[in-house]
C-alpha cells in the first residue's frame, strides 16, 4: 500500500484511464472537433443528427523527451543535463 494521500492516488487512477473524445459526422465519417470531454463532446455533437460522439484512450509510452528533442534515459546520460535527470 502506497503512503500517498487518497486523493492523489485517485488523481492517478482519473490520469491513466482518461479518455479524449471527439465528434464524428455520420453521412461523411469526418472528424468535425476532437480533444474534447465527453460532456463537451455530447453537446456538440447535438447541434446535428447526423453527428456522433467517439472516444480515443489516451497513452502513455512512459518516454520523456526535453526540450531538446532528446529521450531523457540512462542510455542517454551524458548528452543531457542535471534539469532533465530530476
């Protein structure tokens, strides 16, 4: 059991199964707005029939980059500075 208070352990429980939701045109298969919440996404897609909601699961491939561009990891050491190792 992890000594973290409750509530920053349900913020990363929300943080790993959030999702990004965007509206679809039904008649053209378009994307019309995406990178929404489902709530904002259900409004939207209102404003017509023809138009539905979709959900994108966000991933996390655990690669942190710099500012660089470089992958912060221990194969990469040498090239990166004291700021990016914290």
């Amino acid at each position: 059991m992890e000594n973290k208070p409750l509530i920053s352990r349900l913020a990363k429980v929300y943080k790993d199964t959030e999702y990004t939701y965007f509206v679809l045109d039904g008649t053209t298969g378009a994307t019309i707005i995406s990178g929404l919440t489902e709530l904002d996404a259900r409004i939207h897609s209102m404003k017509n029939d023809d138009w539905s909601i979709g959900r994108e699961e966000i991933v996390d491939t655990g690669v942190t980059i710099n500012d660089d561009g470089v992958e912060i990891s221990y194969e990469n050491k040498d090239i990166l500075s004291e700021e990016d190792l914290q």
